[in-house]
C-alpha cells in the first residue's frame, strides 16, 4: 500500500454538517457539488484509505471531524457534466477539541498550509507535518 496522503474538506454547515457525515456511518457519503478544477483535480489524487479534516467553513470556520477516502473519483451524480468528479468519504473520528482556523493561523507550524494561504479552495492537500500539528492542537490520537 502506497503512503496515505492527507487532505481537507471544507463545507458550510448548513449544507453538509459533521453531523450529516457521521449520520452517514460506515456507508460514507459522496463529496459532491465541488465546481473548481484545482479542488477536483485534487480529489483525482486521492486513494482509498486516505486520510482527511473536516472543516466547517462560515461561521465557525474549525476542523472538527477526521474522515477516510473510501472511493476513488469517480462521476459527481449531481451533475451530467463530465468533467466534474468527486470521491467518497467516511466519517473516522470527531476531533476531541475543534482546532479553530484562528489557531491554525497562530501557530508557526501551519504558516504554509494552503488553508492560511488559500482559504477559499474546498478541497485541499495537508502534509504529514501539518497534519500531525493539527491533530496534536485537536487532542486527536490515531
């Protein structure tokens, strides 16, 4: 098995809640809805088993669940427009204490992390550094 990659998905609680996610249980859910090529092209990469945050963007702006790629891309269903894809995702784990984007922003290790320098793309690579960081912020054990 290849190294897991990891990665954020942002979504407006009002649309699509961590609650909504963990409802889905073991099933999972497709992430769908994403029209941005960088977004897609990123969802392209992913594999099974790999590893992402999932983020409440508007108002609370906070990472607060952990979730696992559990289908490669494939055809968005909400769309007949061919170029738009999405993977599947599962719901791992909450995050013990929500890691806010003005922590992320503080703190030195996550200077780089594309969710300070580009905080509007709704599907994003985390490296493994950064990915530690935040999980050690959010009281998170593997």
């Amino acid at each position: 098995m290849s190294n897991l990659a990891y990665w954020l998905f942002k979504s407006e609680p009002s649309t699509w809640s961590w609650e909504d996610q963990l409802a889905k249980g073991n099933q999972g859910e497709e992430w769908d809805g994403v029209r941005n090529y960088q977004a897609r092209n990123f969802m392209r990469e992913m594999q099974i088993g790999d590893r992402g945050f999932f983020y409440h963007s508007q108002k609370d702006k906070e990472i607060v669940g952990i979730v696992e790629v559990i289908a490669e891309a494939h055809q968005d269903s909400t769309t007949d427009d061919e170029r738009w894809e999405c993977v599947d995702i599962k719901a791992i784990a909450s995050v013990p204490e929500p890691v806010s984007l003005e922590m992320i922003k503080t703190d030195p290790r996550l200077s780089d992390m594309v969710l300070v320098k580009n905080s509007r793309l709704s599907v994003q690579p985390v490296t493994k550094a950064e990915w530690d960081a935040v999980c050690d912020m959010g009281g998170y054990k593997e």
